[in-house]
C-alpha cells in the first residue's frame, strides 16, 4: 500500500475524540447557517469569506483522519451537499435567504480544504501522537 492510502494509526480513544470534535464542528455549521444571527465580516460580501473558511475547516479536520482518495471524495461530496441543503433551508425561513453564491463559495471552501490537507500540510494527528 502507497504511504497515503494506508489507514491512518491512531489509538481509538485519540480517533474518537478527532471524530467527536470534528461532528461538532459540522453542527456549529448547521447551526451558524440556521440560527437567526449573522456574523459580519465589514467587507463587501464578507460572508462569502465565512462560507469558505467553514467548509475549508470541515474538509480539512476530517482529511486528516480519512487519507485514501475514496474517502476525501465522500466528504467532499457530503459537505458539498450539506452546504447546498443548508440554502435551501435557509430560503424556507424569513430571516435568511438563499443564494447560489454561498453554494458556490461552500464547495470552493472544501475544495480549499482538500487543497491544503496532507500530504501538502503535515497530518496534525501523525504529527502530535497521542501520549
């Protein structure tokens, strides 16, 4: 097996806390995309920058425990889709709207994320072993 396709080696109390951070940080997505508050980012379409910082985070969290080329194509996939749900929730309430560009700027963010997870940044997790 090639070094990036090899499952990655943790012990399973270290991955199940990567995985339990990593499930939270897809519910504070949801819940900044749905709840009636919005953080302002004092530039022109500055929440453009918040979609792609989210989804570049998410992809890149998990990348770190999921190496093989299926997997990250999965996740890519799952949190492209969850991006483009989430507008159309946010169309249906009356505190938010949907716009094609924040799907746009969500699957660019995973893409981001793909992007810079490992090998081209180190894997924190090879990187920081559990002690």
């Amino acid at each position: 097996m090639e070094p990036g396709n090899q499952p990655l080696a943790l012990n399973s109390r270290a991955r199940k806390l990567w995985l339990i951070v990593g499930w939270l940080l897809v519910l504070l997505v949801i819940f900044l995309s749905l709840a009636p508050v919005s953080i302002e980012v004092p530039v022109d379409e500055g929440d453009k920058f918040g979609h792609v910082a989210a989804y570049a985070a998410l992809m890149f969290w998990f990348a770190n425990l999921f190496e093989t080329l299926n997997r990250r194509s999965m996740l890519a996939t799952g949190f492209v889709v969850l991006g483009i749900a989430l507008e159309f929730v946010q169309g249906w309430t009356d505190y938010r709207t949907f716009e094609l560009v924040d799907m746009a700027a969500d699957a660019f963010g995973v893409a981001v994320g793909w992007a810079l997870a490992p090998p081209r940044l180190p894997n924190f997790l090879r990187a920081h072993p559990p002690a």
